[in-house]
C-alpha cells in the first residue's frame, strides 16, 4: 500500500466533500498533518511500484488530475476537473479502504459473475 499519511494528505489537496465526509475524525487530523508534500511523496511510491497495476492507474489518474489542474489550469469549477478530482479522491478513498479494485480486477470479477449466472 502506498504511504497512508500521503494518501490522506492528498485527499485533503482534492478536496472532494463525498470523500472527505466519510473520514474519520483522526484521518482529518492525519490529513492536514501531512498536507505538505503528499503529492511528491506519493507520487515517488506508486512510480516506483509502476508494474504493479494498482499503483501504475492510481499513478495514472492522478498524474491526469493533475495535469489538468496544472498545465491546462481548468478554473476550479470546470465540470472535466471536477469529474476528474471525485474520480481521483474515490478511488484512492476506496484504495486507504482495501476495497479499490483495479480495472483487470474488476474485469475479471464482471466475467466471474457472469459465469456464475449461466
């Protein structure tokens, strides 16, 4: 798992009231504790760990995110920087979670259910 502190400092850059909501009252604590160089921090654990498919479309979506915020510099309420920060902040919410699956996880588990029902 990346780094837990980092994980929740950078929910707290997101910012994402649906995320944030379902934290805890030490998590909010950890997250402002860690605000300072998450995104660095994290972002040199998932790339070391890039062949790890987890942490190569968590690397991915936020690099994305990212990439939208600060390169093309989308204003805060652009509905394609919004939908990216809630995608972003779910999935590393389901992630600190345990219940993130990654998309060959997911596959696999709509064709295990498929199965199951012929």
């Amino acid at each position: 798992m990346a780094i837990k502190e980092d994980v929740l400092g950078y929910l707290q850059v997101l910012n994402s009231p649906e995320v944030l909501a379902h934290l805890t009252a030490e998590e909010h604590r950890i997250c402002r504790a860690n605000l300072l160089g998450c995104f660095s921090r994290l972002m040199e654990v998932l790339e070391k760990d890039v062949m790890n498919t987890d942490h190569r479309v968590m690397y991915m979506r936020i690099q994305h995110r990212e990439y939208l915020n600060a390169y093309r510099m989308l204003p805060v309420g652009h509905p394609e920087l919004v939908a990216a920060t809630e995608e972003t902040a779910s999935m590393l919410f389901e992630y600190l979670r345990g219940s993130y699956l990654s998309p060959d996880e997911a596959l696999t588990k709509i064709l295990e259910n498929q199965k199951c029902e012929r």
